[in-house]
C-alpha cells in the first residue's frame, strides 16, 4: 500500500481569523498509480462526483460556499462513513483544537462548536456525490482515507510569530505538526506527502531537521520548480516530502487539503461576522484580509472594546 497525503493552508495573509492547515489522504493499492489519483484535480463538473481543485478557483469571498462544503463534507463521509451534522464534528481528530480555547473567544463562544451542517449545501447532494466519488476512484484503485486539520487561533498565531519573528515559521510550524501526525498514524505503509511551495523559498532540508531532529534527511531534489526530500525515521520506510510550486493546480491531495482548509476556515470567519453583525447594524460581512478587515474594525471598535479582546482577534502580522 501507498499512502499519498496533502498539505495545504488557507488564511495565511489575513488580518482577522484562523490559519487553517489541512492535511487530505488517499491510499493507493498495489498497482495504481499516482496519475490516476491526480486525474481527480482535472475532472470537470459534469462528472457527477465531488469536485476537487485549486480553492481560490472554486470559490471567491462573498459568493455561496456551496461547492467547496460539499466536497468537504462529502470526503468526510467517504473518510468517516457519516456526514458531519455539527462544526465540531467536522472537527474530530484536529491537533492542536481545544474546545475551552475556542469557546473563550466571544466571537466563536456557543455558536461555532455546534454550528449546524451543511450550511449552504444540501445533505441528499452530498451523499449522491460522495457515492459517485467512491465508484470513481475504487476502479482506480485508490480510496480516500480521511483528512485532518490544524486551526491556529489568532492568539496562538501571534504567540508563533511573535517568537520566530516570521509568519512564515507559523505556517511551517504547522504543516510540521500534520507531517509528524501522517507519520504517525500509518507507520508500515510507503508514505508520500505532498505541499505546496511556501514562498518563494527552495531550501527545506534545514528546516526539516530542526523540526524532526531524529530523523535524518536526504536531499533528493532542489529545484525552483520542486524541491524533494526524503526523511529517515528509525524503524519505518523512508518518508518522500515535496514542495511545488502550485502543487495545489496538479496535485489532488493538496488540492483537496486546500478546500477543505477553505471550507473549515469560511465557518470561523461566518461566526465572527455573526458575532459583530448582532450588534452593529448596516455592518457587512469581512472575509479578514487586510484592506477590508481595516474597514471592518473601525466599525466594530467600541464593541471590541468592551471585550477587552482585541489582541485575540487581530492578527500582528
């Protein structure tokens, strides 16, 4: 068997809201190949099934999360054999989610825990989808296994980055944290973990091993395009570790980590603007990226006052 797992991230340039990174995993069996699980991120609508791309172009802030719930909630129900009827069942096997940190944010507080599923598209959908998916993918060998996630609260954003002086660190940190997690949880299967390039940068290798000192890395490639590596855990098969460039354009595993990182991310802002939107009346919803979260602010700064709470929701960087 082949485990071949995505990482991506959504809400890294935001003012407001969470980093979410997303980790989505699929199992090859003897036989298949990778091309065929990559032909799933070129399928087009038509298809029937659950549509995997880019998330950026399968949904724009503002318009109706429709597609990208769907495909999120219809790999839960491929991964877990139930659909997700609450946000922190959706949740489940997430590191670093504590309910208490959560529930101490007034913006999130007995609203985003038990937020009803799915909130813009429709059960019946979601479940002829997955199935149409399942058959898809099963004559090619391949299934879906399930996909975890890693929400960094605002607070402890600020708290990473702050110490590192780099956001950059924060999201690396983060996708580390799934990578030791993948490791983990399948330690007799070949395991190929794919992600999208974190900046313009080529050179993880150092990175890497502050990060997972005892397990040695071999440099199998170092390219402006793709850059591979291969960690040697003691006991296990090697673990192959690539970054691309748009590895969310051409590779369906983190592409399909790219929507669901989107997806969970849309749920947390749709509290916040809840949250503000009670009580400040004519207030339009933000998506958080910087321009429009400065707009979004002034209007809510006496509110934001009064709960003392402003340093655990803006971002410092």
């Amino acid at each position: 068997m082949t485990i071949i797992a995505g990482i991506d991230e959504a809400g890294y340039g935001p003012t407001l809201g969470p980093l979410i990174v997303a980790a989505a995993v699929f199992r090859l069996e003897e036989g298949s190949k990778e091309e065929d699980l990559n032909h799933l991120v070129q399928l087009k609508a038509d298809h029937g099934g659950l549509r995997i791309g880019d998330s950026k172009q399968l949904y724009h802030s503002g318009t109706s999360i429709n597609r990208i719930e769907t495909t999120t909630l219809g790999h839960a129900v491929l991964g877990r054999g139930v659909l997700p009827v609450r946000f922190d069942a959706l949740l489940e096997g997430s590191i670093n989610t504590k309910p208490e940190e959560i529930q101490d944010l007034p913006w999130y507080q007995d609203r985003l825990l038990s937020l009803p599923l799915p909130r813009a598209s429709h059960a019946d959908d979601i479940l002829n989808r997955a199935a149409i998916q399942q058959s898809l993918i099963a004559e090619q060998g391949i299934s879906f296994l399930d996909f975890t996630l890693i929400p960094i609260m605002v607070p402890q954003f600020n708290r990473l980055t702050k110490s590192s002086k780099s956001k950059a660190w924060t999201l690396f940190y983060a996708a580390a944290r799934l990578i030791e997690e993948l490791v983990r949880r399948y330690p007799d299967d070949e395991l190929i973990i794919h992600l999208d390039r974190h900046g313009g940068r080529i050179h993880y290798g150092p990175m890497l091993q502050s990060l997972f000192p005892l397990a040695p890395f071999t440099t199998v490639q170092e390219k402006r395009e793709e850059s591979i590596y291969a960690l040697h855990w003691p006991g296990r098969n090697p673990v192959h570790i690539d970054f691309r460039v748009k590895a969310d354009a051409v590779r369906t595993p983190v592409a399909l980590a790219s929507v669901i990182a989107k997806t969970v991310r849309e749920l947390f802002m749709e509290c916040i603007n809840q949250c503000f939107m009670e009580t400040c009346d004519g207030l339009q919803p933000t998506a958080g990226y910087p321009e429009d979260a400065r707009r979004f602010l002034d209007a809510v700064d006496p509110q934001l006052e009064k709960m003392g709470k402003r340093e655990q929701l803006i971002r410092c960087r």
